[in-house]
C-alpha cells in the first residue's frame, strides 16, 4: 500500500480522501526489497560518482577496509555490472556458491564479504551484455538473494553515471547515505551536482564527497602537485553544505595494491575523516 505523506498547505489531513490524491507528489510507494532472511545488515552505503574513471571501486573497497580495521564487519555489493572489478582487487577468482537459501558471498581474507557478476561467471572475462532491466534485476537480486549474515557496513560500488543501476538500488535497498567519488577536472563542478540532485531527489542523504587523483606527492621534496589543475572540492563542497570526506592523491602503494590483488592488505589514511561519518 502506498505510504501516505502530508504535503505542506494540504488542506487535508492526509491523502485519503483528498480530491488531488491522484496527482499529489506527496503520495509516494515504497518500492524497497526484503533482504534475505539470513541477512543482517546494519547499515547500507552507497558509492556513486557521476562519471567514470574517477576511482570509484577503489574508494569503495577503502571504505570497506577502514571500518574493519576498526573492528567492524563490512562487505561489499558490486553493483558495476557490466565493468567488475572489486573480486580481482582482492584476488578472490573462484565462482560463488549458493543453496536453497540463496547466495552465498565470498570472503577475502581480511573478512570482506563480495558479491560480484564476476563471481557468476564461468570465465573472468565474459562480456556481460545485458539490457537495462537485466541489469538492475541482478543488482535487486544481490540484495534478496545473498545470504550476507551479520554485516555492520554494506558498501554497494555502483557504476557512473545517474542510470537504472542508481535509481534500483535507491528505490530497492534501505540506503542509509552516499559518497560521491570525484576528481579535480573542469567538470568536476556540475558532475558532481548532477550524482548530489540525484540522491537528494531520491531522498538520500549525501553523507560527503571523496577526491581522488588529488595530487601528486614529489618523493624527493614532498611537495604537492596538483596533476589535474587546481582543486576545487572545497567550494563545491562548501555551495553543497556536504562535507570533504578525503582528498586522496596518486599514490603507487594503492595502484601496485590494486594491481598486485592485495587490497585486503591496505591502509587508506587519506579517509581517516570518512571513517568518523560513517560511525555516527
């Protein structure tokens, strides 16, 4: 049944019955899904960035890491469908398993739960060439299908952009709040405003905003080049009244983790200040 609101100035006491009821912006449905039985998730973050290539996977897997190396128990719901690539950064290449029940998701070794396609899959590299829907009913699926168990942090890696994959899992899953992931270009300004628009139309709060590819730190001086032109998420968070959650420079540790499988291994303390958000 449609969850009933009262809109400013309806002169109404509520929906029912009101002779604008058919129309009203203010009666809206619920569309979220049940998590899977043997599902206990405290708490949903999404991670979302309005283009690509900004280093969205590898904030998303960051976070992860900071909330168990503070004792928590985190997992990660890979909801880039047709571009995975949170298993391989923590070298997990075996195939899911699953019962009657559901899915099961696999473990990193550091205890990092991972549900990804690319754990479906017979072969890594298997294009997924799927329509839309498709797409967001694997997302939906990931959500009521796997048995997660107890997890305090569910991180959900979604891919760019503001398309079916963003808006199925804001209507599905119980969003608790998002970080959008950026970096320092031009564009910067109104890509980020359209992932901000985006969440806050859907009703999510915007816990902050993450830049990567910040900078670029001389190993011989320590002196800060800004790569990409000169940073501009302080002002853009300032107009958003969001806060900075980290500014995260290119640094080879993070990119030999990546590439070397070992994420499980890695200390972001660019996002020292993200890690206080999400406790709260």
């Amino acid at each position: 049944m449609a969850e009933e609101k009262k809109q400013e100035g309806c002169p109404s006491e509520g929906c029912a019955g009101c002779s604008h009821a058919s129309t009203c912006t203010s009666q809206m449905k619920d569309f979220r899904k049940p998590a899977n039985p043997y599902s206990a998730v405290r708490k949903v973050i999404g991670v979302i960035s309005g283009k690509g290539g900004v280093g969205k996977s590898m904030v998303t897997a960051s976070l992860a890491r900071m909330m168990i190396e503070k004792g928590y128990t985190a997992g990660i719901l890979d909801a880039d469908i047709t571009g995975p690539s949170i298993p391989k950064m923590y070298g997990i290449h075996e195939q899911a398993l699953g019962n009657e029940e559901g899915m099961l998701p696999c473990v990193a070794k550091d205890g990092t739960k991972i549900m990804s396609v690319n754990l479906l899959l017979e072969k890594e590299d298997t294009p997924v060439i799927w329509r839309g829907p498709i797409i967001a009913g694997v997302v939906t699926q990931f959500w009521t299908d796997v048995m997660w168990g107890d997890v305090d942090y569910l991180f959900v890696d979604m891919p760019p952009g503001t398309g079916d994959v963003p808006l199925t899992v804001f209507q599905s899953l119980p969003v608790d709040g998002v970080v959008i992931v950026t970096s320092p270009q031009d564009l910067v300004s109104m890509i980020v405003k359209k992932a901000y628009h985006m969440a806050k139309d859907m009703d999510i709060p915007v816990l902050g905003i993450v830049e990567n590819f910040s900078y670029l730190k001389c190993p011989d001086c320590g002196r800060k080049i800004e790569v990409f032109g000169k940073s501009r998420i302080g002002e853009i968070a300032k107009e958003l009244d969001i806060p900075v959650l980290g500014r995260i420079p290119i640094d080879p540790k993070l990119t030999e983790a990546v590439d070397g499988e070992a994420f499980d291994q890695v200390k972001n303390v660019y996002l020292d200040d993200a890690a206080k958000v999400l406790e709260v």
